[in-house]
C-alpha cells in the first residue's frame, strides 16, 4: 500500500499483523520421532544383512567340509569311488547272489581249540558303505 498524504506529512501504511506459522502437531511428532524411526530401521536392516552372511557362510562352510570328508573317503577306499563319484556297490547281480549261503571254514590248530570263521554278504556290506561314505544304501533285494 502506498503512503496517504496528511497535514503533517505521509501517513505510513497501517501495520499487518506478523506472518502466523502454525505447526501441524502430528507432523512435527513425525518429524521428531523419525529420527528414531530411521535408526531403528538401519539396525534392522543391518542385522538383516548380517544373519544373511552368517547363512551363507554356515552353508558354505558345511559344502566344503561335504567335500573334504567325500575326498578323504575317496583316498581311504578309491575303489568305492571312480572319476569323482560314488560307485553304486549294490547291484542286481549281487542281490541275486546274496540268497547263496554263507561260507563257513573251520580251522583246528592246537593253540586254539576250534575258530570259526564266517563270511556273510548284505547288511554288514551296507552298514560299512554307508560308515564309508555317508550313504544310505537304499536298495534292498
């Protein structure tokens, strides 16, 4: 506004009143709360990220010993193993010979009164390939 002219000389322009701010009382609780919001939500994140690496590093951890005990077993019996993998020791003709009876030998000598020795073929057979490599021989005859 302009200035009106007087007797004694310009009138000055009539005051307004001071700009009114005014706050809205739920944005400013956000404003001041999401500090914390934020930082809680970095921590989370944060601890997210870190069982995620724990994770990896157990599975990575359980293939290489997976590994290590697979060619540990391959140098102790490489006949199990052939190229890297696991020889299948049951097959069809050894469950057909397993109904064969077992071999009995005696032997009398005079330290020893009577041995008896006893060769069976099957669960012993399994039991020991599965010791060996960890596996369970799943086919039965």
């Amino acid at each position: 506004m302009k200035a009106k002219p007087t007797k004694r000389g310009l009138r000055k322009p009539p005051r307004r009143g001071p700009k009114l701010i005014s706050f809205d009382e739920d944005s400013r609780v956000d404003f001041v709360t999401g500090f914390h919001k934020r930082k809680v939500q970095r921590q989370e994140h944060a601890r997210k990220e870190l069982e995620e690496k724990a994770r990896k590093e157990r599975r990575e951890r359980r293939k290489d010993q997976r590994k290590a005990r697979t060619e540990y077993y391959e140098t102790l019996h490489p006949s199990l193993f052939k190229d890297h993998k696991l020889v299948d020791v049951s097959s069809d003709e050894e469950c057909q010979n397993d109904s064969t009876p077992a071999v009995v030998h005696q032997f009398d000598d005079d330290e020893f009164e009577s041995v008896v020795v006893t060769t069976t073929s099957g669960t012993n057979r399994d039991k020991a390939f599965s010791r060996i490599t960890g596996k369970v021989c799943r086919e039965r005859c």
